[in-house]
C-alpha cells in the first residue's frame, strides 16, 4: 500500500519570506540525502490559505512513512531549522492518505 505524506503547514503571512527562506534550507537537506525527499505546493486555489505551504512525499508502504517521518525528528539539522521555523507557524498538521491504484 503506497502512502502520500503531507506536512501542512500556515505562517504569519508579514513572515512569508523567512519561512520560503528556510524552506529551501530544508530543501537542501533533502538533496543531500539527510532527510527524504518531498515536493513542496502552496495553494492557488485551495480551502486553505494563501501562507501555507504543504510539503508532500510517496512512499511504498505506512512502515516507510513512519521512517520517514521518525528521520524528520532524529535529524540535528532538520531540528536546527525547525527551531528557527517555529516561530513563523501559526498552525501545523501531518496528514497520510493511502493511495488508491485501480
């Protein structure tokens, strides 16, 4: 069973650059191999608001989902910039849908 994993997260709108600035941070972390790799979306047309940023990955099975999500919290430099992030957040949830292939 594939899994989509979606970190959704809203900031202060007036903090919008610091938070798009971190962000690449993470990214770059992700290209190198530290965390795994997603895609990040900000809505156009969406029921959440326009300072939200959804960062989302596929992964094979729930077990590689719990991994992946375990690696967010035991890496030291995911939590260096999500020390940094924290502030800009004004509400964060995680979200996992099966993905259904017919």
């Amino acid at each position: 069973m594939a899994v989509i994993v979606r970190i959704v997260q809203q900031f202060q709108p007036a903090k919008r650059q610091q938070f798009i600035d971190l962000e690449k941070q993470f990214a770059g972390l992700e290209h190198r191999g530290i965390l795994p790799r997603g895609e990040r979306m900000t809505p156009i047309s969406s029921r959440d608001p326009g300072n939200t940023i959804i960062w989302q990955g596929r992964f094979n099975s729930l077990a590689a989902a719990e991994t992946a999500l375990k690696l967010f919290e035991a890496s030291p430099e995911h939590t260096e910039l999500a020390n940094q992030q924290v502030h800009f957040f004004t509400n964060s949830w995680v979200e996992l849908y099966e993905l259904l292939e017919y």
